[in-house]
C-alpha cells in the first residue's frame, strides 16, 4: 500500500528544470511578465506570437498568446495569472481562447499551471526553475501526458533559450 501511495503522489509531483543564468532576476523577470518576449523564449514550437500588448503587472491579468498544435491546428490561450511576486515568481493558468476545440466547454481551463521561480544567486546571477503543474487536471489527461513529464525536454530548452536571450551581446564592430 505504501508503495502505491508514493506512485500516486510522485504522479502529482509538478515537473520542475532549474538553470542558473548569470544576470539579476529583474532582468530575467522583465522579458517573463511581457508575452512579446515568450515566442523568443518558447522550447514547444507552439507559440506563434502574443495577441496581447500589454507586460503583465499582477495576479487577475490575462494575456493571450496565438497557438498551433497539429491535432487542434491555429489556435489561442488566455492565460490568467494566478501569482505575481515582481522580480521572483510568475504563474499563469492557461484556458482554452479562440479557435481551441475546447474553447466553450467546461474543459476549457484544466487548472494546469506554468511558474517561474527567481532566486537570486549572488550580486548578479538567479537560479530561474520553471515549473509545471498538472496536479487537478483530469486522470485521462494527466496520463495522456506522462503526468506533465512530456514537457521536461521543453522545459528545458526553454530555459536554454532564455539563458541566451539574457546573455551579454559583445559590442558590434564597425563595418
């Protein structure tokens, strides 16, 4: 039994890669509240730009990002942040916009969940893990999804994409 029960709580353990980037968090948490910046940042493939305009700036905002995964095609998610701590941690609930198959059903927001968390590392340097918790989705979708374990390679790259996003440029010589 005790067995089980450890199966069934690592099942509902979020997914969670961690990177050590060399610049401060505001930097970091800057190009994270503004969904201009997550096409350059997105490890998926699935983002195709923001409809939103606006940087996010607290708990109840909803941003909107354009989507494309082949079984559902072109699509949108609204996105409603859910927790806002400037420069340490955002989180979003992501729900099912315009032209998602799911978009007028109850399934529309599974409570899914996508966080990042800054921890500063010294005077310029943060240790940014991105979470993701899948842990009051449905059974069937969990399981569909490795309980959230198929977004681990995506996860990572985008925290490969945003350590490059954040690294210094050198000075451009003149041509």
């Amino acid at each position: 039994m005790a067995s089980e029960e450890r199966e069934e709580r690592e099942e509902r353990e979020p997914m969670a890669v961690s990177r050590r980037i060399g610049v401060p968090a505001g930097d970091i948490f800057q190009i994270l509240a503004d969904p201009r910046r997550h096409l350059d940042l997105d490890g998926s493939g699935m983002l195709r730009g923001a409809v939103s305009e606006a940087t996010v700036s607290g708990v109840g905002d909803v941003f909107v990002m354009r989507m494309y995964y082949p079984r559902h095609g072109d699509y949108e998610m609204n996105n409603h942040v859910v927790e806002y701590e400037k420069d340490r941690r955002i989180a979003w609930e992501p729900e099912a916009g315009r032209g998602h198959p799911d978009a007028s059903s109850a399934a529309a927001r599974w409570g899914h969940r996508w966080t990042f968390d800054l921890l500063p590392d010294g005077p310029g340097a943060t240790i940014v893990t991105e979470i993701y918790d899948c842990s009051r989705v449905p059974e069937d979708e969990r399981e569909g999804m490795d309980h959230g374990r198929v977004w681990i390679e995506s996860m990572s790259a985008t925290l490969d994409r945003l350590t490059a996003l954040c690294a210094p440029h050198p000075p451009r010589s003149p041509s």
